[in-house]
C-alpha cells in the first residue's frame, strides 16, 4: 500500500467515527426519547417538559421500576461534557427514592445523620423560595434527596441545587416545568407540593 491509500482509510476511519458520534448524541438530545446508559432499561421518552421516562422490570422479581430524569439546563465547571441530573425512582407504582447526580466529585460530606451515614448541607431553591437540605452523601458521587424537595420541584418553574465540589460551590439550574404530573401520580403515587 502507498501513502496516498493509507491516508485516505485513516480520514474515511476518522469520518466514519466522527458520524457515529454525532449520530448518537443526535440520539441522545432528540425531544422523543434518549438512549438509556442502563443495561435492561427501555430506552426514555418524554414526560413532559424536559423530563424523560425510561422503564425496566426486575430480572429476578419481576418488579416494575420507572425513572424519570431531568437535566440540568448548564454544565458544572469540573465536567463540562456531563450535566447535573435528578433521577426520580418508582416501583411497582410507589415513590422508591431521588437522587441529584451532579456529575462532578462532590466535596467532604458536612456531618453524620441520624444513622451515622454521612451527609451533605445544599441549598435549593424553588421559583422565589429557597430553603437547606441535608442530604445523605453517597460515595461522593451523588446525593439522595429528601422527598420533599422532588414534590416541590415537580410544582416548580425553577429548581436550583447549590452542592460543596472538590474545587469549590457550584449551581445546578433545573427547569422542572411540564412534567406529565398524571404520568408521574400512576408511576410513583406522588403529587407535587408548592413549597
């Protein structure tokens, strides 16, 4: 083989590489659905708003389980290629938990709780109110929220979550309206609450 030849497969491989990419991000932001990144999950759908739902059924007990996901509307400094998230949880038609993902290291947990597990101070705020939270710090990847904060958010137009990162504090910026609020009262038995 020739230079010239060798050149050419290494940009058609660079080009092929380059659609696949973009194919799949297309696919991922596309307002029908989102591939889902868990093995055994349907692939979401929207719930309304910039809310996704995706669902799964248990292997072993044949449980029905549905998560709804919102992203955060920017980007944390630490990842500026993986947005903040709030994961909504349900099974078998009951709220099951919430998590806030802020896809960046969270920094040391504030204090222990009750149980001894470690936690963390946030602030959130909803639409003109904002108020603390103490949520449980899980392996400085995310945080469990209470359900209050997911009930208020869901009757929100804004939801903001300020975390502690490992280089400093950081603002998640949520926009919560539009959520399908029946979806969301047959998947989780939960109803929003104005804060």
């Amino acid at each position: 083989m020739n230079i010239s030849t060798l050149t050419a497969k290494a940009l058609l491989a660079c080009l092929v590489l380059v659609c696949v990419s973009t194919l799949s991000a297309f696919a991922q932001d596309a307002p029908g659905g989102a591939m889902s990144p868990y093995q055994g999950e349907q692939d979401g759908v929207s719930a309304g708003g910039q809310w996704m739902k995706f669902q799964s059924e248990d292997k072993m007990t044949g449980a029905k389980r549905v998560r709804f996901e919102l992203l955060s509307n920017n980007f944390l400094r630490e990842d500026p290629d993986y947005k903040p998230r709030v994961e909504l949880v349900c099974t078998n038609g009951k709220y099951d938990h919430a998590h806030f993902n802020p896809g960046a290291k969270l920094g040391r947990p504030d204090y222990p709780g009750f149980w001894g597990q470690p936690k963390m101070e946030v602030m959130v705020r909803f639409d003109a109110s904002h108020d603390h939270k103490g949520w449980n710090w899980v392996a400085g990847r995310f945080l469990d929220m209470d359900k209050g904060t997911i009930r208020n958010a869901m009757a929100s137009q804004v939801f903001n979550v300020e975390i502690k990162t490992r280089t400093g504090y950081a603002i998640a910026e949520f926009s919560p309206a539009g959520l399908n609020l029946d979806e969301v009262k047959k998947s989780c038995d939960l109803t929003p609450k104005k804060p």
